[in-house]
C-alpha cells in the first residue's frame, strides 16, 4: 500500500495526490424500475441486495459495503417522464467507466451476458481502449472497457499522437468476431490493435462516423 507523502498532504507534491479522493465508493440512482435494475445488475455485476426497503435498495458486489442505491420513486414517474432515459444523449454525465484487467475478461464478460440476452449498445475501439457500452433498464450508459496499451505512459503519448488527432472517436468492432479470434488462438495483444475487431467483408464506422443515434 502507498502511504501519503506529507509534502503531498500538505498541498506541495502532486496536484491529483493532493485533491482526488482515494476511490469511488458508490452511486445512487433514483429509480421507478428497482425491481428490473436490481435484476439487472445481479445479472451484470454480480450484485447482491444487503439492504432493502421500501424507499431504497443498497447492492453490492465486492468488498465494500455498498456498490450501488437505488432510491425507489412511484412507478407513475416513468410514465410522467417519459425521454428521462435519453436525456443523457444530449445534457449531464453521458456514461460510466470499468475497466477490466484483460481483453480476455472483457469478451468472457461479453459471452456471459450475451447468454443472458445483455447486448451492448456501442461496441468499439476508442484507441486506448477497447470498449463495449452497455444500458441498465432506466437508460443509464456504463463503458466496459479494457486498456489497448501496456502502461499508462503509452496511453498517454497515444493521446498525443497523430493518429489519435485523425480518429479521436475509434473504430466500431465487433466484439463476437473478436472472440472468435480470440479462441481460434490469436494473441490478445493484436486482437487490440486498429482493425482487429473488423469482421471480414464489413466496413466499419469509425470517427464521428461512429457517432449515431444509437451510439450517441
């Protein structure tokens, strides 16, 4: 474990040691769904209920003691707001980022819940990352996404490179071609590369060309 630096606490070392918190905790939604959001993220997360009234739902799915609360709303809110779920499309927080250790992880969790009939609604490679976009039942975004580089410094440079100027936005993939690469014994380390999750005999959206309705 990293111990604070006193200059850092005090203001004088790094910017981010000194004023970003340590880790995020949770997020609370306030919801007319609980039911279906709570079976959602059992399905996607794993989540489990540690708490339930009737006004609110704690869940967790690791160690900490919650993940996740849904604050329940009257169902006829649903119907009272009916374009809430695509007000992310055009105003406040757009989506929420995971990142995965592995594309091997990201594509085992893509299988599973292509199972369980949980598609994503973006899938894409952004440059830096791989990422696959999903939606909970009230509409809100959360970016699976797995590192496309080995350290954060390549990352970064990435972003400064001219690739990334020409196509800031990515590629669109197709994340079920990219598994079956992956179990035909391509290596993970070209699966992400530009292209790789192109299916033979399609053309790609890439670009603000990737930016649809859909994807927006």
């Amino acid at each position: 474990m990293q111990h604070t630096n006193p200059d850092t606490a005090a203001g004088q070392g790094s910017p981010s040691d000194a004023l970003a918190p340590d880790f995020l905790a949770h997020w609370v939604v306030k919801t007319a769904r609980s039911k279906e959001m709570i079976a959602w993220y059992g399905t996607v997360f794993g989540a489990h209920v540690v708490h339930e009234d009737k006004q609110i739902a704690f869940l967790t799915w690791d160690e900490e003691s919650h993940r996740l609360a849904l604050v329940k709303v009257p169902h006829v809110l649903r119907y009272a707001f009916p374009l809430a779920r695509f007000r992310r499309k055009i105003y406040g927080i757009d989506h929420l980022a995971f990142t995965f250790r592995s594309l091997e992880r990201l594509l085992s969790t893509y299988d599973r819940l292509r199972t369980a009939g949980v598609l994503p609604v973006w899938a894409i490679n952004h440059g830096p990352t791989t990422s696959l976009y999903y939606e909970d039942p009230d509409g809100i975004r959360l970016e699976f996404q797995t590192e496309n580089f080995p350290t954060p410094r390549e990352t970064a440079d990435h972003f400064g490179s001219t690739a990334f100027a020409d196509n800031s936005i990515g590629t669109d993939i197709d994340p079920g071609y990219l598994l079956e690469r992956l179990r035909s014994g391509a290596s993970p380390a070209d699966l992400l590369k530009p292209g790789a999750g192109t299916r033979p005999g399609t053309t790609p959206r890439a670009n603000k060309r990737a930016i649809t309705w859909k994807t927006l």
